[in-house]
C-alpha cells in the first residue's frame, strides 16, 4: 500500500472540481475588476481629479504613469506569494491577495482629491496602486494553480481557462458600472463624486469573494508534494530543501524565459486594446466617451466566452499551436484595428475590439495551464508567478503609456501598431521554442532539466 507521502492525489468530483473552479473565478474577478477599474478611471478622470495642473494629454500621461506604478509592484508580490505559496499553501495566500487588493480599492473611493489636499493626493494614489499591484501579483498563480492542480489532466486547458476568464469578467463589470455611471451621471456629478461609487463597491465584492474562497479546500498536489518533502526531511535523505526562488532559477530559468516572452504580446495587446483605446477613441478618431465605454464593454462579454473554447482547443491539439495563432493573429490585426477606430463609427469600433480581444483569448485560454505545466509542483507557484509578473513589468506597465507617448509624438496610430506587432514577434520566437506541455502529469513533474519532465503520461490519462 503506498504511503501518504507517495499515494497519488484522489480524483475531484465534477461538483468538487466546480466549487474550485468558482472559487477561483470569482476571486480573480473580483481583483481583476479593482485592477480594471483604475486603469479606466485613469484614461477617464484621474488626470483632471489628481494632475489638474497639466495639459489634458500630459494629464493623461501622468494618470498612466500612477496607472503602471502597479505594474512594478506586481513582481514583488509574485516573490512574496510565490515563495509562502509554495511553502504553505495555494489557498491563504489566495485569501490574502483578495484582502490586500479590496481593502486598497476601498481606500481609493474615499480618496481626497488634489483640490482638497493638493500634492499629497497623487501621492497616497499612487501607494495605494502600490498595494494593488502587490496584490494582483500573487493572485494569479494561485489561482491558476488551484484549479490546474486539481483538475483532470485531459481537460487542464479546459478548466484552467476559467480563472483567466477572471480578466474580462472584471473588465465587463468594471466598464459595466462606469459606462452605467456615465449615461446616468452628468460630467460634473461623474467629476465630483460619482467616480467613487465603483470604487467603494470592491468592498461588497470582496466578502462575497472571501466568502467562497474560504469554503475550498487545498490543492491535493501540493498536499501530496508537502508531504513527500516532510517525509524526505524526517528521515534526513534529503538535504535542506532549497527557497522556491532559487530552486526555480536553478531548475526552470529556460521555462520562466519563456513565460516571459509568451506574456509580451498577450500583455501589451490587451492594454492597447482596453486602455489605451479609451484615449484613442475620444481624442483622435471623434468617438465619445459613453460609446468608447460600451464597445469595451461588448468586446469584453464576447472575451469571456471565447476563453474556455481556446483552453478546450489547447487540450485537443496543444498549448503552443493556439498560442502561436494568438499572437500571430494580434500582429496581423493592428493595422485593421486602428483603421476601423479612425472611422469613428460605433460599429467599426466594436467590431476592432472584439476581433483583437479574440485573438488575444487565444494566447492568454492556454496560458494557465502552459505556465502551470513548466515548473514542479514545490517551486510552482513561484516559477509561474516570476515568469507572467515579470514579464508585466516590461509588456503591460508602459504599454498604455508608450502607446500615449507615441500618438502624442507622431499623431498617428502607424507607430502603436508596430510596438504591438514587434512585441507579437517576440511572443512567437519565446513560444516557438518552448516544448508542448499539455502530456505533462503535474504531479510526477520534478525539479530536474526539461529532459526529465518532458515524458507523456501513461495511457490511462490519470487524474491529477
């Protein structure tokens, strides 16, 4: 009879396997929509409420610029959360990042404004963006691990894809509640306190996030592989168990490479996409604010349904074939993409962000389970978070703000297109040379070079 410490991890049942999936879900969505929410407030009012001194364009910068100070927090939580997630568990950590990421939100809708208490005001703004980078740092690769370390290893892609559904979810409902906003609010009411009001709404969302996250329970992979790691300590046939942090810049630095290369185009596209087309659209191309609101907003419930499809195509012909089209597909459409946004009509504009936020599904379905694939179960949640944080830094931080500097200084959308197209050039180079994961049993991975951890399962397809 095997023993504890090697006995594989008991199969989920399809109710068990759900309750994970919600919980992770609604826990992503919730961060994902604090996450959001800043990002249009800060194309939308934060350079008047916070920079009132600048020019509006310079504003703008300005606003993006607190806006990817996030970004830059976003590695250190990945280290923070990477390294007790691995030691203690997927779950607390998750528990925490949503506590930290609502408690920040929260914080900015009481926020006082630079008219009342002048410089201070961007300075406690962009802290409190501080705490919610940190945050969205950890979050992810728990998330996704919970649910790819619990689900059926022939549908990973399948139902790992649902925490990444996470994204659009809370941009639908972040440019939900202030597109509702806008068309009931006049421009001055919006101005003066009505931004707030969505802000002040995370509070709710969080305890209803907390509330059936705390009802899960721990991944059975981590659980298996914590006690094999005791079990190797208690009869000392081991050496000291290296920190996740090195053990993954020792084991994996070709996978975190990867991972990193694999976020460039599915980073920056989708800022560009969501974003920045917010400046875009009402400055350039004539389109106002409420229609500019409501394209994303469409874009964004077709994003959420296309994402489960692209992580159920992963698993039929592979991680790499369906990112690849995603990324080749986003380079190929920004040309298309702008023109169709320079129209001014609202149609053209819907059909420009859907199109590129479905091809940008193509890359981010699939990621969860690819990245969870790359690293061994003790060093994975630190190696799947380095590599997607990090990347952050470099790809989604400035893209908004590169893509403002470059219409700012060329009046033309010919220069944005080709930042994203040489970032999708990046993508295909990183994926293309990265070996398909989706055979990988997450359990019997180890910490050893790709040669060791590239074999396919036997043929019973185990639950893992």
């Amino acid at each position: 009879m095997a023993s504890a410490a090697t006995a594989r991890p008991s199969p989920e049942t399809p109710a068990d396997l759900k309750r994970i999936v919600a919980a992770s879900l609604i826990g992503t969505t919730v961060e994902w929509y604090d996450f959001f929410l800043y990002g249009s407030a800060a194309a939308l009012v934060f350079n008047k409420l916070f920079f009132p001194d600048s020019d509006p364009l310079v504003g703008t910068l300005l606003s993006f610029l607190t806006y990817a100070v996030g970004f830059a927090a976003r590695p250190l939580g990945a280290l923070v959360f990477g390294h007790y997630g691995d030691r203690l568990g997927r779950k607390k950590l998750l528990v925490l990042s949503l506590l930290l990421m609502g408690g920040a939100t929260f914080a900015i809708g009481l926020l006082p404004t630079h008219a009342t208490i002048g410089t201070a005001a961007p300075v406690l703004l962009t802290l409190l963006r501080l705490v919610q980078g940190f945050a969205l740092g950890g979050e992810w690769g728990g998330a996704v691990l919970l649910v790819s370390e619990h689900g059926d290893a022939r549908r990973r892609g399948f139902w790992a894809s649902w925490p990444q559904t996470g994204a659009p979810a809370g941009q639908l409902l972040a440019t939900g509640v202030l597109s509702l906003l806008t068309a009931m609010l006049s421009d001055a009411a919006f101005g003066s306190w009505g931004w707030r009001i969505p802000f002040l709404l995370s509070g709710v969302l969080v305890i209803v996030g907390l509330w059936i996250r705390l009802s899960v329970d721990e991944s059975p992979v981590f659980k298996q592989a914590l006690a094999q790691a005791e079990a190797r300590r208690a009869t000392r046939a081991a050496a000291a168990e290296k920190l996740p942090l090195v053990a993954v810049l020792r084991h994996h630095w070709r996978d975190v490479l990867v991972a990193m290369g694999a976020r460039m185009a599915e980073n920056i596209s989708y800022y560009v996409i969501t974003a920045f087309i917010l400046v875009y659209a009402t400055t350039s191309a004539g389109v106002s604010k409420q229609s500019a609101l409501n394209a994303v907003l469409i874009a964004s419930a077709v994003h959420f349904a296309v994402i489960p499809a692209w992580g159920a195509l992963s698993d039929r012909i592979g991680r790499r074939p369906v990112y690849l089209l995603g990324a080749v597909g986003v380079g190929l459409w920004m040309f298309p993409f702008f023109s169709l946004v320079d129209t001014g009509g609202f149609g053209s504009l819907v059909l420009a962000v859907t199109v590129g936020l479905v091809l940008h599904g193509a890359m981010y379905a699939p990621q969860a389970a690819f990245f969870s694939e790359m690293f061994a179960t003790r060093m994975r949640y630190s190696g799947a978070s380095i590599g997607a944080q990090f990347a952050s830094v470099a790809a989604g931080a400035p893209a908004p703000l590169i893509a403002t500097a470059l219409l700012a200084d060329y009046d033309s959308s010919t220069p944005i297109a080709l930042y994203v197209i040489a970032a999708a050039l990046l993508t295909v180079v990183a994926v293309g040379a990265a070996k398909e994961t989706r055979h990988r049993d997450l359990a019997e991975i180890g910490p050893s070079d790709d040669a060791e951890h590239t074999q396919a399962p036997a043929a019973d397809a185990r639950v893992v």
